[in-house]
C-alpha cells in the first residue's frame, strides 16, 4: 500500500471529482484557482516573521488579482467566488481572509447598492487600493444592530462627517493597516439627519494613500492571534468627511438632498440587514475555505499513512500504517464527512445563486446552518487528521498545524455558528416542516439497517422527534418569561438544526449519488454515504428505538455494520482523496504527502526525530 505516483488519476478518482467539482462546469468554478495555487509563490516559507507572512498574502492577493480577470463579475459569481476560498483556504489562510473581505464584502457590497457599476471602481479593480469591511465594534459584535459608529449628515456641504463617538465603537479587527498598500473601506454607520437616527447605512470611505492613513482615520493593531497572520486593527474616526456619494444607496434607502429619506423597508433593523447582506454570502466563502482545508487535511494524511511503514507482525515485516483498521477507520469516518460537506455546500451555493426574493428569509437561514454545520466538522476533521500524523503533523511545513487554527477564524468570521444557529433555531421550531422521502410500508423488523433510503428516513425522524421536543418545551415553558422559555427550549432546538443540517447533507449526497455515471465510482459513493448515515444514526439510536422507529436487533448489529462499510472502503482510501484533485505540485512541497519526509528535515526542524513517535501507538511498534 505504498504511495502511488501523482502522475495519473485512476478513471474512478475522476469520476468522483466530477462530482464534486460542479460537474460539466468545473473549469469554469475551480480551474483558475486550482492552477494558481500550482505555482512556487504559494508554496509554504517556514522562514518568514508573521509580519512578513501577512506581506506576502497581500501579495499573493495580487497574483489572484491577475486570474480573476473581471474582479466585478467574480464578486456577482456565488460559484466561482466560493471557489476561490475552496482552493486558496489550503495554502494561505491569509490570503483567503483578504480575498473574502476585498472581493465579496467591499467589491460585493458597492456593486449590490444603485449606482455600483457605473462607479469607476478602476483604482479596487486592480488593487492600487485594496478594500476592507468595517462593520463589527469592540462593543457590538453579535449586536451589530446596536453598533455606535455615526456618520452625520452635514447639509451645508451635502456630505456627511464620520465620527466614532465612544472607545467601544472603534472597528474591531479590519484589516486597514498599511500593509499591502492603500486601503479604502465600506464603513457601517448610523446615518444621522438633524439627530434622527435613520437606521445604518454603509459609506465608502479612503483609509490611506501612498503616503499613510488619511487625516481623522486612527488605526491600531491588534497583538497577534492564533492561524496565519493578518493586519487586524482597531479603526476609529474623528469628524472624517465624505462626499455625498459616500453613502451606498439602493431601494432599502435613498436620501434626497433635503435629507429626506425614502425607503421600501418599514424599520431600521430591516435596512440594516439588507445594508450588509453580502455577510450571508460571506457564509458561504468562509464554510469554502474551510471546506477546501479539510479535504487538503485528508490528502496529507492519507498518503502519509500508505507510506508510513511499521513493523509487521512476522519478524522483519514492515506494513504500512493504512493497514490498521484504527487508523483507516478514523480517515475512512472524516473522509464521508468530507464528501457529505461538499455536496451541501454545493446544494447550498445552488439554492443561494437561484433564489426569488420571496424564498430570502428561508436561503439565509439554510446559508447559516450549512455554514454552522461545515465549519464544524472540518475543525474536527483537520485536528483528527494532525493527530493520525503524529509530532509530524505537528510542523506547518507538512501542511496541517495552521488549518485547525485558521478555521477557527471560518467559525467565528461573518456570525459565530452558535449564535446564527440559535436564530435559525427559534425559527425552525414552528417554521419549519421536516421532510420525509421514504415511504416503504415494511415494518423496521423487515428493513436492513444498511438501506439507504431507511437510513436517510430515520435521520428524518431525529429531526422531528428534537423538533417536537423543542416545540413542547416553548409551550410549557415559564409564562411571562421569554428567556426562560427560550432557555428550556434552546438545547432541544439546536439539537433539531443539527439534524437538519446532517439531513441536508444526506439528501445532497444522495443526489449526488444519482449523477454518478460510473458503476465502481457509485459502488464507492453509495458505501461513503452508507457510513456517513450509520454514524449519525448510531448516535441516536435510543430514540429511534424509544419511537419504534429500530429494532433492538438494528441496535446490535449496528457496530458490524459499521465494521462492514469500513472494511470495504479501506483498500479505496487513496482513490478516494484523489477525487479531492489538490494539485500534484502542491502535494510535492509537503514532505509527508510525498514521501519525501525522511529527507525532509530542512524545511520544518528534525523531521525525521519527530516522526518516530508516530509508530509508537500502532500494533507492533516501530
């Protein structure tokens, strides 16, 4: 079970990155991306001070800047823009939060509002001014609605002056530093018209030059947080004027020159979301890029694992560290998440990209669940990955020590899961009505814990039996008390999202299966499912049992099953992460994925020491 060459995909592996990668249209999506990260400037630099590593991200942001070839389209592009977070989310975590915030949430946000593509945006188009979002405050996170930041409009000029009235409202985290070059912002601000608060707009607003930040802009950095480094900073203003044309105007606001406002929106709050609406789109960026860095964990990790050799057991046998079944086990269990995450988030991005207006509140919500959902589990999958690799693992040169730490930042970047999970939440819990596809009459006793259908049914059936406990729990809650009925409700409705979301998944993956053209890649894809569904059935198997839903018998015989599925899989394990498609040249800079580590100990300290403790755990020894 040695690693094999990179120089031809087996016929199966393309069929199943077909699937994975859009199909008919992924050239289009993940082409450009995919061949950009290919080159040397992308390539890990061990040497670089965090200063220098966030130099470099801005200036690999420029060589991205050259593929995109019409950075305005891209931004219109749901499929294309969260593919680049697919691609580049693997080798600079960086870049991937520069590019985000620089195309969906500034360039995204100007052409969204009335007048954004007749704008000459020439001088953000080809990055002689790099853009940034500042929205969040050091007091206002996840109450943004409550955000402080003014910008007073100023009748005598027609324009408006930009003011941060408190320490609390400075701009938490933006990247406005000089690094990179001049930057220029969309700005969320209370619009004030003779001290009337009518409701928070976003202003287009120039930070700095060539020559440094512009006068009333006060910029700080922040000390260094964990993942790949960025010029985070706190960001104030002090009575910065803005031209007229400042302020980003669509249906949801328009103001005359008297200072009358004319909206389609009733309330401020409703301006607001539709002010920064491209953070739902950032939902989908961010649950990408971590969606890119956990299959990049799994291809690292299983071919270090089919050139890992360990003693046998007959004298003077060595095997390959694939062999056992505790290890394949745990990669076989990531990489069925691995493919169920993909298929969500290309179901999501599709419903996302095709919605009528009507249907927002609803795509938002699902944007938000997939996004809790995905970034998730790639935490989970990349930390299982780094430990299955042992102390190699362990130097960022291998490819694995930063992803856990950047994703982190996917799951708090543009709504922390657990808070837009608690809103989706408290809407699912009457607002939603769970779905059932499997209509077969047998009783359980006749049904095979294997059956696809039965299985997907059954995940069904743990979403509505949280959702009936959730809705129970509000009914009886505490009258008169709306946090102490939440309160007794809130751990069964997110139990109910949680099966949503895994029930998503299920269904994207079943669709997939469907589109599958080639009888081996579909005996492959049916059994990564069968094991996806086993897993989170088997996690509720009381309930189903309580509900009549199992036998007592499925409940034995589920850990065989399981066992069953695994052992199928194992000798597949490298087709696979070749579905994955991460570029040869990518995999020939990480010493582990290419079998070079014994000869590697230049590029991340003594690789070699490190790597013997990885054998230590395994049967027979090293």
């Amino acid at each position: 079970m040695s690693v094999p060459a990179h120089t031809k995909t087996h016929p199966v592996a393309d069929e199943l990155a077909r699937l994975l990668f859009e199909g008919a249209d992924r050239e289009r999506v993940h082409g450009d991306w995919r061949r950009l990260v290919r080159g040397r400037e992308f390539a890990y630099r061990a040497e670089l001070s965090p200063q220098e590593r966030t130099a470099l991200s801005y200036e690999r942001l420029r060589l991205l800047n050259e593929a995109v070839g019409d950075p305005v389209a891209l931004a219109a592009d749901p499929h294309r823009l969260a593919g680049l977070h697919e691609w580049t989310g693997p080798v600079d975590g960086g870049l991937t939060t520069l590019a985000s915030i620089h195309y969906n949430l500034f360039l995204g946000s100007v052409i969204d509002h009335d007048g954004g593509r007749e704008r000459d945006l020439s001088r953000f188009t080809s990055l002689q001014s790099t853009g940034t979002f500042l929205c969040t405050e050091l007091e206002h996170g996840n109450d943004v609605a409550s955000m402080e930041t003014v910008a007073v409009f100023d009748r005598a000029t027609g324009g408006f002056r930009l003011t941060t009235p408190t320490e609390g409202a400075q701009k938490f985290m933006p990247n406005t530093s000089l690094a990179g070059g001049p930057k220029t912002a969309v700005v969320a601000a209370r619009l004030l018209v003779d001290g009337d608060d009518r409701g928070t707009f976003l202003f287009l607003t120039p930070l700095s030059d060539e020559s440094g930040h512009l006068p009333g802009v006060r910029v700080r950095p922040l000390p260094g947080r964990t993942g790949t480094p960025v010029d985070h900073c706190l960001t104030a203003f002090d009575q910065v004027w803005l031209p007229r044309e400042a302020l980003l105007e669509a249906e949801h606001g328009r103001l005359a020159a008297d200072g009358t406002l004319a909206s389609s929106l009733g309330n401020r709050r409703k301006r607001l979301l539709r002010s920064i609406n491209r953070v739902t789109m950032g939902k989908l960026c961010m649950s990408a890029g971590t969606l890119g860095m956990s299959r990049a964990a799994l291809t690292i990790a299983v071919r270090y694992a089919h050139s890992r050799l360990l003693s046998g057991p007959r004298a003077g046998e060595r095997i390959p560290l694939a062999a056992h079944r505790s290890h394949h086990g745990r990669l076989l269990h990531s990489l069925a998440t691995a493919y169920a995450m993909t298929f969500l988030h290309r179901s999501t991005v599709n419903l996302f990209a095709t919605h009528a207006q009507e249907e927002r509140a609803e795509v938002e919500r699902e944007v938000a669940v997939a996004k809790g959902w995905i970034t998730w589990q790639a935490r989970e999958i990349t930390t299982e990955c780094r430990e299955r690799c042992g102390a190699q693992g362990l130097f960022p040169a291998n490819g694995l020590a930063d992803l856990p730490l950047n994703i982190e930042g996917g799951i708090t970047a543009e709504g922390d899961n657990l808070v837009i999970w608690v809103k989706a939440a408290s809407e699912m819990v009457f607002g939603h009505q769970v779905t059932r596809t499997d209509d077969t009459p047998a009783p359980p006793a006749d049904r095979e814990i294997t059956e696809l259908p039965y299985l997907r049914s059954l995940l069904a059936d743990v979403e509505r039996i949280w959702q009936d406990r959730a809705r129970a729990a509000l009914r009886e809650g505490p009258s008169g008390d709306p946090v102490g009925r939440w309160n007794v409700t809130s751990d069964a409705a997110l139990e109910m999202v949680s099966a949503h979301a895994r029930l998503r998944a299920a269904d994207a993956f079943l669709a997939a299966i469907a589109r599958t053209a080639d009888a081996r890649a579909g005996h492959l894809m049916r059994n990564l499912c069968r094991l996806f569904l086993l897993r989170q059935v088997g996690a509720h198997t009381g309930d189903l049992l309580a509900e009549g839903r199992i036998t007592a018998d499925h409940v034995r015989g589920l850990p065989k099953a399981v066992d069953t599925v695994v052992g199928s899989l194992a000798p597949h394990l490298m087709t696979l992460v070749d579905a994955f498609d991460l570029p040869a040249e990518v995999l020939s800079n990480i010493p582990i994925a290419s079998g070079g580590y014994v000869g590697g100990a230049d590029v991340g300290g003594d690789l070699v020491g490190a790597g013997a403790a990885l054998s230590a755990y395994a049967p027979g020894g090293g």
